[in-house]
C-alpha cells in the first residue's frame, strides 16, 4: 500500500526567507502523481503545486518549487520570499496513475509559521 | 462558475443522531470524492463516486456510513447513529472525468461535524 510521511509537525521561516517542507512516500508504481496543497484556517484545499513522476524537471510555481527525487522517494516543498500569508497547514500528497479510482493519499501535515 | 459547495459548514449533533453532509460539484463535474480530517491529521479518502454509481468505498467504515450521488441533487453522505468519534471535517472534491484530472481535483471547503 502506498503511504506518505511527513516528518516535521512544525516549521516557521522569517518573512521573506526561504522554508523547505519535506515529503517522503512509499510506492510500487512507476507511474503517478505528487502534490502539495495548502489548507489556511479557512479549511479550505488549495492546490499548491503538483509533479508527474514521468517528468524529471521540477515543477515551479511562482514563488513555490519542488525538489523531487524519484529514486529517493522524496517531494519537498520550497517556499521563497515566504509572507505571511504562507503561513498554513501544508499536506503532501500521493495518486496512483493505474486503476480507475483517483483518490488521494496525504501526509499528517506540516503546519507552517511565517513570523513578520 | 461557483466551487464546490458543501453544506451545512458546521453541523452539530448528539449521539445516536442521523447527520447528512452535502456536496454539490463544480458544473460539469460529474465525479465526487469523500475525504474525512480527523483532528491534527491528514484528509482520508472514504468514497469515490459517479452519477449513481459507487465506483471505490475502500476508505469508508462498514457501518453506519453511506453515500450515494443521485442522477440529480448533490451527493450526499450519511453517517447513521453517529458516535463521538465521528467529529471530524469531512471534505468533498469534484473533478470533470475519472481518476482526478492532472492538476488534482477541486475541494469544497468541508463540513466540520460535532458530535456531543
């Protein structure tokens, strides 16, 4: 069974410094997906940044990156020029390509304090 | 084009009561997700469904919950007989074909469910 670990409960960054949020999963697929969604106290999900698996490039958006290593089964978050709205609840998270179910598998959670 | 709505935002309810959470998709979307946040956690997925079809349940409790997704009308999830251990935030996703689409599908904002 595919699982995702995200090891760091807590993280917080200065104000326009950089934060690395880390992401580790564990599968048997060659095939498949990796996001990064943001949940503010809103509770709302938003979709922060994702990653095909077939795709060595990292995905970048804005101000946010990944640095994903498919061998090492890692997908971290990079956050630059953090602000304060950064600061969220961040969930890593896993889908199969295979298989006619598009559910997703997140980690616990990283919640992220920016401090002004 | 309005999001997912999910209704009602909080709802409360004492032992033993019926709760119904509901969730209406993005137009045009005609496939919807189930995902429960208990506290301090990851979203879980319960159900996957499509117009009136139940096409992957592996994530739901074998009692007391249902969902369906009728020709018309939003889905709905049921938890029958509910327990303390059902207060949890429960998310709906909708997405415009099977499996998701690339860029993960769009979540409602929850409902946060209270069992007292």
């Amino acid at each position: 069974a595919q699982t995702v670990t995200q090891s760091q409960p807590e993280m917080s960054v200065q104000e326009a410094e950089t934060v690395t949020l880390s992401c580790t999963y564990d599968t048997s697929e060659s095939d498949y997906y990796l996001f990064w969604y943001k949940q503010p106290p809103s509770r709302q999900m938003i979709l922060v940044i994702r990653q095909e698996a077939y795709k060595q490039q990292n995905a970048t958006e804005n101000r946010f990156s990944v640095n994903f290593q498919k061998a090492a089964k890692s997908f971290s978050l990079k956050i630059s020029d953090s602000q304060l709205g950064d600061a969220a609840m961040y969930f890593c998270a896993y889908r199969r390509l295979s298989g006619n179910t598009g559910k997703l598998i997140f980690g616990q959670g990283t919640t992220l304090q920016v401090k002004p | 084009n309005a999001g997912v709505m999910q209704n009602p935002r909080h709802l409360v309810r004492r032992r033993g009561q019926e709760a119904r959470l509901r969730c209406s998709p993005m137009k045009g979307h005609s496939h919807v997700y189930w995902y429960r946040q208990l506290p301090e956690e990851g979203l879980k997925f319960m159900v996957y469904l499509q117009k009136e079809n139940i096409i992957d349940e592996s994530g739901m409790p074998k009692e007391r919950f249902s969902a369906e997704f009728p020709k018309e009308g939003p889905s709905i999830l049921r938890i029958q007989q509910v327990v303390r251990g059902d207060s949890a935030a429960y998310f709906c996703a909708s997405s415009s074909r099977d499996r998701g689409t690339n860029y993960g599908y769009t979540f409602g904002s929850g409902t946060r469910l209270t069992v007292v």
